[in-house]
C-alpha cells in the first residue's frame, strides 16, 4: 500500500513539472560581451545566429550606469528616438526577458547614442514546434537521434494522465 502512494506521489510531481515546463532556451545577448557598447558586438547579426520560439528569455547583462534596455516599435527601432514608441523599460543591469507571443521584438539602449551606434537589433519569434529551435541559422542540423519535447504535446498528454494517477 505505502509503495502506490509512492507511486502515485511520483507520477503527480512528474505530471507536475511536464504540465508547467516547455523547451525553451534561454539566451545572453551578446554572448560573452553581453549588453554593452564597445565591445565589438553585432548585435543584429548576434540576433540572426538564433531561431527564438515563444518561451524562449533574452537575458540582458550590462551596467545599469551605462546602458538600459527598451523594447519599442519599429519606427522607433528605425529612427533610435525613443521620446516615443516604447513599449518596455528594463534598467536593472540584469534584465530577463521571456518572449511570449510569436512577434517581431525590437530591443534598443537609448543611452548615450547607443542606439545610433549599434546597439539595437530584432528578433522575430515564431510559435514553438517539435523541431531544435536553437539551431543556429546555417548551422548542421541535429542528428536524427536528437530528441526535442513540444510543450504542447507534453502539456496534453500530462492532462490526459492525469486522472489515471487516481485510478491506481
């Protein structure tokens, strides 16, 4: 008896983390140089090295003196004037941020002409797939053995087992 509570403990924390948890990837902007002018980061071609799902988090390292992080529109984005057309602020130096709608994200540091200097870039963000979304653009595909969790598809089959956890 004590054995299937056990059991059935088991199969609900499992149900539990599948149920809440998708494949995402999280991304340092910037790689090792992280958020930061001068450096000698592309941050636009930094952007087109990744193919970003909804789920995925950009995290945003840099000195909150010197830099900030605004999303904005794509007129903003073109014309580095952020007097308008922002739609976030992050300004904590440590800034991460989950892309949950599959959109074009505009991301700019309105320090400082920053902007104007490059430091700004776009990433279209599609829907999750079963597919390895951190293939870099180019890049060899996994092998066929790679194995690849659609949050989707975990998400129905832990609601479909759910009630067979009751039934034990």
């Amino acid at each position: 008896m004590e054995g299937i509570k056990i059991l059935k403990l088991s199969i609900f924390m499992i149900h539990l983390l599948l149920l809440d948890f998708g494949v995402c990837e999280v991304y340092r902007v910037g790689d090792g140089s992280g958020w930061n002018s001068g450096t000698g980061t592309n941050f636009l071609s930094w952007s087109q090295k990744y193919n970003f799902t909804v789920g995925d988090v950009l995290v945003f390292k840099y000195s909150k003196a010197q830099h900030n992080v605004k999303e904005v529109t794509d007129a903003t984005y073109r014309s580095c004037n952020a007097s308008n057309g922002v739609i976030a602020i992050y300004e904590s130096g440590n800034d991460e941020i989950r892309l949950t709608d599959a959109k074009k994200y505009n991301f700019i540091c309105d320090k400082d002409s920053h902007c104007i200097g490059g430091m700004r870039f776009s990433a279209t963000v599609l829907e999750a797939s079963t597919s390895n979304n951190t293939t870099p653009t180019g890049a060899p595909a996994p092998p066929s053995s790679a194995v690849s969790i659609n949050s989707n598809v975990v998400h129905n089959i832990g609601v479909a087992a759910l009630p067979l956890i009751f039934m034990l």
